[in-house]
C-alpha cells in the first residue's frame, strides 16, 4: 500500500491479481462529498520482447472459470524506504517497476526501467510495453457490482482525460458538482495511443465473495499505450484527478525524489531511527496514517485563518475514515514517538474545535462535513493524549488554550451528556449507554444488534475518567494554583475509591467488565481492558491488585500478534474471525485478537516487572515477523484467536503500528 497524506492510496496484490474492491492504482481523495473515490482500478501489462515473443507482467483475475492469460515473471518484490518495488525476469531482460504518490496530492506514477539485458542482444537493448488501464469510478467501498457509466475520452496532444458526465453529486450549496475527471499521460521513449475501447466483464473480487459482498464487476478501459523502455529510458505512466498544470508541475524522475527525501527527513526526526530498521519501517508504516482530511474544506479554511492546519488520523485502511478514539489512542505512537510534534499539535487542535456536549467525534463518515459523536471513550482518550503531547513537548501555551474546553468537557460530563454518558452523583464513577448504540471501542453493531453493548459503568472508561481527572488536577493547579485544583483532585479520590470497592472480582482475583448495568448488573467476563486500570499514567487499581491481573492476562489473552478480546474458556468466545458482516461482528469483541492491546499490556507488564524489559521486547517479535506479511510493511487490525493467528479486518491499523512503535522503543536495551 502506498498513500498520499490526504487519506487516498494505492493497494494491491504482489502478484497484481485483483481481489479486493479497494485495490486501485489510485484511490483519490476528493473533496466532499464524493469522498474516496476509485479512478484508476488496474493496469495490464503486456510485454513485447525484440524477438517477437509476448509476455504479461501481472492481470487482473477474471472469472474464475476463464483461462488465465498471463504468466508470472516475478522475481524479487520488496519495500525501498517503504516504497514497494517489482523485479520481474522474463527472457533474460529484468524490468523493474516501482509506484509513488504524491504527496498531499491525488497523483499516481508507475515507473518501468529496464535494468538487465540479455549479453547477446542484436544492437541496443529495448523492450515494448503496452499498458491498458481499467477503470470503474465509484465510491471506493461502493459494491463492485454498481452499473458502470458511461465514459468519454478527450485527448489533447500526448493528455488523455477520461470523464462521465452523470458522475455529478448534489453539494451543500445544492447546486451539482462534476466529478474530478481523470487524466493520464505516459512519458518514455515514442509513446503512442491506441484507441480501443473495452469492457472487462465479470472481473472476479474473490476476497469480496468470501466477505459476503458481491464480488463480480465491470471494468471500462479506452485502449491501451505503447512505449519502448530501453537501458537509458524508462517508462512512466502518470495519472491524476489533479489539474494538468499540477501534474505538470513534477517530472516523473523528480517524483521519487521528493518522495524519498521527504521520508529521509521522517527517518532523521524519528529517535532511533537510523540504527534500527525495525523502528525505520514503523516510522514510514506511520507516516500512511497522518493526514490532512480532503474533504473538509471549510474546516481547513477556518483551521489555517486561525495559525494551524487540519490534521487527522485515518484508524485504518482500506475503510475507515478518521476516528476520535483510534486518533488519540494513536497520537503518541505516530506522531510523537516519530518527532512530528507539530503535527501532533496540529491533531489536538483540530480535534478540539470539533468538541460538542463535552464529546469529540467518534468518526466523521465517508464525504461528510459533520463528525458522529457517539462514543464514550474517546473524548477521554484526548486528555491522555494531550497528556503525552505535554509529557514530549512542554507545550504550556497549548495547554493554557485547550484548558477552558476541557473543564468544560469535565462539566459536560458530570451533568450527564448524549447518549446516557454522565456521572452517577452517587460514586462519582462514569456510566453510559442507549438502545441501539455501542459507545466503547467494543463497538461492533450489525442491522441494529449492539454484540457487546457493556451499558452501565465499563472498567476502561473509569480507568480514563480518573485518568482525566488526576491529569485536570494537576494541570489546573499548574495554571491557576492549588484551590482550583481541589474540585478536580476530590472528583479523583472519590472515583478511585468507588472503583476499587466496586470493581474487584474476589471470586475470580480480576476485574469486572462492567459493573451498574442494566438492573444492576455486573459482567465478570474477562476481557483486555480491565488492564488500562493499570496501563494508564495514573492507575486508578491499587498496586497490590496488579499482578494477578497481568499474570492472567498474559495467560489467557496474550498471542504473539497482541491480546485476545475474550478469554477462550469464556462461554461466547469465538476463535475465528471469517464470513459475512454479521458473522464476523459477532467475534469482532469476542475472541479475536487486536493488534493494539500489545501497547498497553506491555505497559502494565513492566509496572508490575520493571526488571523484565528483555521479556517484554520478546512479547513483540510476533509484530516484527508479522511486518512481512499481509499488507507489507504494516500492522493488521486483527488477528484470529487461535494459532495460526491468520491476519483480518483493516490490512493497516493505526493504532496497531502506533501501539507497536510506542512499545517497541518503549522495551529497547538502554544505550
């Protein structure tokens, strides 16, 4: 996977073969409120050799029942300052191909060089390459199956624009907005066009089908480019929904260039990032997540009147869009241990004037101006975020701007805010919940049935509250002295003590998951988030209650891929995450393993064994190996609950590369 900062990307297979309707050249990310948008799905690669001979590169896959019609010359695939890179051998000719995007742009190139050639070559080396791009523009978590419209071809000189003209969407203004067309050009030796029009039928997305999605579409193409590629002249096909005078503005050698020198200055701010490659491939896996939203325009007018720039954190890729939670919980990981502490700013910022009721946005949905504020957590997430951002940087003056809106989120809270979130008077510990809604990260709801509702009084969130209040405590007294400090230092001690009485399982020596639900009920399941009672900064679990916790939970619930959502002896435990939607969100909390949770257990685990940091490094090497595979250079969301612990879900999770950054130099030797 290769990204762009604005949340579009190029993903794929190694071997090319199409499987998923989110592998694209090029996912564009548009303004709203088109949002993502697939322009570019594939690219045929013929290869016509000096003898005559024709050889495929990489196809797409077609029905299944349909002869393949290409072979498989590759080589070596591999990521260079985490670019992916192609080396095929076909004949005695070795071609490489590599593709870039631009930065904070939708622009994609894909280079071919060729870089051996057979010793006997009759005069000077050369190979023809004939490219045919395919295309289906559509929402890019649209079903592939969506009837394809009718496309036209405009051409200028060597430009080539691909448009429809019934891709139009109301916008806010209600008038109609065309959508971006798509424009192609390729640079090399004598290239030419052929103008041959075609529909690939019955495209076959074999993951698609295995999801429970529709997994057969159509794919339009206007013909294919003929180029010659010889030992001095590569070959690059360049396509972009930006204007002709923005693509223009970069020659294709120069777009590896930049791109790669702007990782370099990543690798060189990053701590430790130049001695140790493990750390280096994190840092790049980290920078795929920080981005600068495209499709909220006004908001980034308003953030950059005011001095800052917009900035989010997409929680995965291919589907997720930008989460208040999985941006908190991720901020230290990508953005802090990388030292990009302004962007780190930038996020903190912007999620602050997004604050309403005393709650930031759960996720802002695809092509949409206004965030979904329906959660519980991650608004508590923001204090522990700010937490370290002030721990890395001793940034006073933000902390003296954001303090009146987080008393004033204190305040929501204690008089009780959307969706049942509020504090009970009674005990000063934090309840929520509300038909039809799942407002902790254990929040997977399927055609209006919440899995793991965990209405009432949840271990982790009351973790957070008094992980809040310590931190008001401390920061109002920093600011404005002792006496106003004493509200939010008692709110602290009064839930801290009604959570250890409350809390404690005896019977099972752990905690409840949740306690004060419905009819006053308590759920003894043993699940990962009684351990941000310890992980956080200020623990809220008394010390002498820590270890059998950490000890039952590396027995139970730790893999080498991270943590289990559900101990297996549990009676709904689920050890596999597969099937359709409904399938799958029923094990989503319920067994399977989240890459994550290695964050904060490692956290916990050297609270209780401060001498064992070796140990902890060792509980990492799973995610180290993992890096090779699935989406290359990545973390995946989840994993399955049982060996062989088969990678699912997101293909690249932000907070799962956060958490494993974050802890992987948390557990280095020391220098």
């Amino acid at each position: 996977m290769v990204t762009n900062g604005l949340g579009g990307y190029a993903s794929g297979t190694i071997s090319g073969v199409v499987t998923r309707r989110y592998h694209s050249l090029l996912v564009a990310a548009l303004p709203n409120p088109f949002g993502r948008t697939t322009m570019l799905d594939h690219l045929s690669e013929e290869l016509r050799l000096p003898n005559g001979a024709v050889r495929w590169l990489s196809s797409h896959e077609r029905d299944p029942e349909a002869p393949q019609h290409h072979e498989q010359h590759l080589e070596r695939f591999e990521l260079q300052m985490g670019l992916p890179v192609w080396i095929y051998r076909v004949d005695g000719f070795l071609v490489e191909k590599r593709i870039v995007l631009t930065y904070l742009q939708n622009t994609v190139y894909v280079r071919y060089r060729l870089l051996e050639y057979p010793a006997d070559s009759d005069g000077p080396p050369w190979v023809t390459l004939l490219l045919r791009p395919a295309m289906h523009f559509r929402p890019h978590d649209a079903p592939v199956s969506r009837p394809i419209d009718p496309y036209s071809l405009c051409l200028t000189g060597n430009r080539f624009e691909v448009s429809t003209p019934s891709s139009t969407l109301p916008s806010t203004a209600s008038t109609f907005l065309p959508q971006p067309s798509l424009k192609l050009l390729v640079n090399g030796q004598d290239p030419t066009f052929e103008f041959n029009p075609e529909k690939q039928e019955k495209v076959n997305y074999r993951w698609e089908s295995a999801r429970g999605y529709e997994s057969h579409g159509t794919l339009w193409s206007p013909g294919r480019f003929k180029v010659t590629v010889t030992a001095d002249t590569a070959a690059v096909l360049v396509a972009s929904t930006e204007s002709w005078e923005v693509m223009n503005a970069i020659p294709p050698d120069d777009a590896w260039r930049y791109e790669n020198e702007r990782r370099a200055r990543l690798l060189h701010v990053a701590p430790g990032a130049l001695a140790d490659t493990t750390t280096a491939e994190l840092v790049l896996a980290a920078d795929q997540f920080l981005i600068a939203p495209a499709g909220r325009l006004e908001d980034a007018a308003r953030a950059r009147a005011q001095g800052e720039e917009l900035r989010s954190v997409i929680a995965g890729y291919h589907w997720f869009t930008d989460w208040g939670r999985d941006t908190m919980i991720s901020l230290e990981g990508l953005a802090l241990c990388t030292g990009r502490h302004q962007t780190a700013h930038f996020i903190l910022h912007t999620f602050a004037q997004y604050v309403r009721k005393g709650l930031i946005p759960n996720l802002f949905p695809e092509g949409s101006q206004n965030g979904m504020y329906h959660t519980a957590d991650a608004t508590l997430w923001f204090f522990h975020a700010l937490d370290r951002y002030l721990t890395y940087t001793s940034d006073h003056e933000t902390l003296r701007l954001l303090l009146p809106t987080l008393e004033g989120i204190i305040d929501a809270h204690v008089r009780g805010t959307d969706f049942g979130i509020g504090v009970d008077a009674s005990d000063g510990l934090l309840g929520q919940g509300q038909d039809g809604y799942a407002l902790t990260w254990m929040d997977a709801l399927c055609e209006g049935w919440v899995v793991t509702p965990r209405r009432g009084k949840a271990v982790e969130i009351n973790a957070l509250w008094f992980n809040a209040l310590t931190l008001m405590g401390r920061w109002v007294q920093s600011e404005r002295g002792i006496e106003s400090a004493r509200r939010f230092v008692g709110m602290a001690g009064t839930t801290r003590e009604s959570f250890n009485r409350k809390f404690w399982d005896e019977e099972h020596g752990r905690l409840f998951d949740v306690v004060d639900g419905p009819g006053l009920s308590r759920d003894d399941a043993f699940r990962p988030n009684q351990l941000m009672a310890i992980a956080l900064p200020n623990a809220v679990l008394d010390r002498a209650r820590w270890q059998p916790i950490v000890d039952a939970a590396a027995a139970a619930l730790l893999t080498p891929v991270g943590l289990r959502s559900l101990a297996p002896n549990q009676r709904d435990f689920k050890p596999n995450y597969h099937g359709d939607l409904r399938t799958r969100d029923a094990a989503y909390h319920q067994g399977t393993v989240w890459s994550w949770l290695i964050g904060p257990f490692v956290d916990a685990w050297l609270k209780v064994y401060p001498d064992a940091r070796a140990d902890a490094r060792n509980l990492l090497q799973g995610l180290k190996e993992h890096l090779g595979h699935a989406c290359i250079g990545s973390v995946s969301e989840i994993f399955d609950a049982e060996a062989p612990f088969l990678p699912r879900g997101c293909i690249a999770q932000a907070w799962g590369v956060a958490e494993f950054l974050r802890a992987w130099r948390l557990t280095a030797p020391p220098s």
